[in-house]
C-alpha cells in the first residue's frame, strides 16, 4: 500500500470574522468583503478584497440555516439551494466565523440577519472552474 502525505497549504489570504456579500453573474460568484481580508502570513489585512469561484455547479451548491444558539444538543434548521437562498434574500451578508476547502469545492460557516433574526449559516460551494483571491496592488 501507498502512503501520501497531505500537507494542508494555507491560502494567502482568509475571510475569518469578515463581514461578505454575493455577488452573482452567471456561473460565477463573488464574496466581496466589506472592510479586507486577513493576510494568513501574519502582516495585516488588505483594505478591500472579494473571492471569485467561477464554474459553479449550482445544482449543489446549498445553504444551512440553523437557529443561532450556538448550543450542541436537537436543532431544527433548512437546507435549500443557494440560489434560492440568495433570490429569497438578495442583500445576504454573511459574518464568516470558519472556511473550509476541499476538492473543487468550499464551506463558509458564519452568522447573518435572515427575516430579521440571526441565524447560523453555512453555505457549501461546488466548482469546477476555479477559485481566486482579488486584492488590491500593495501602496
């Protein structure tokens, strides 16, 4: 039997406590930050900063929302389609607490206003195009 390491490649940059909206055109989607993205090598953050997935598969592409507790134990929630999600709730911002990324495919867990409550949110991303980090030139 073949053994193969995995060592886990840090992103450049991270969207963890980020406050992002979506943004759709096509195949395409877009988390632009409100304030910046984290620079994972430990030097700051950027002023301004979006994610782009482009040959998304919406067909599996969904969103999680559970009460926001936060409490293990029953819970009750909705799984629907991320496009539904994002027609029913076209000015969507999501505080992203977590990411997670895998093979041609990405999760964001976090927080949003949904209806006027705060809810938990988790939204699963399937692609197969490609994902890139936009940022803007150093000053």
């Amino acid at each position: 039997m073949k053994r193969f390491e995995y060592t886990f490649n840090a992103p450049p940059y991270s969207l963890h406590d980020m406050r992002v909206r979506f943004s759709v055109r096509g195949d395409s989607l877009t988390l632009v930050t409100e304030y910046g993205m984290t620079v994972t090598d430990g030097s700051g953050m950027t002023r301004e900063g979006s994610v782009e997935f482009t040959g998304l598969d919406w067909d599996f592409c969904c969103a999680y929302i559970l009460p926001s507790g936060g409490h293990c134990g029953v819970f009750t929630g909705e799984k629907l389609p991320l496009a539904e999600l994002l027609q029913r709730e076209p000015e969507l911002r999501l505080d992203v607490m977590d990411e997670h990324f895998g093979y041609r495919s990405a999760r964001f867990d976090g927080f949003a206003d949904l209806g006027g409550e705060l809810r938990e949110l988790a939204v699963e991303l399937f692609f197969n195009g490609g994902m890139a980090y936009l940022a803007p030139d150093e000053d």
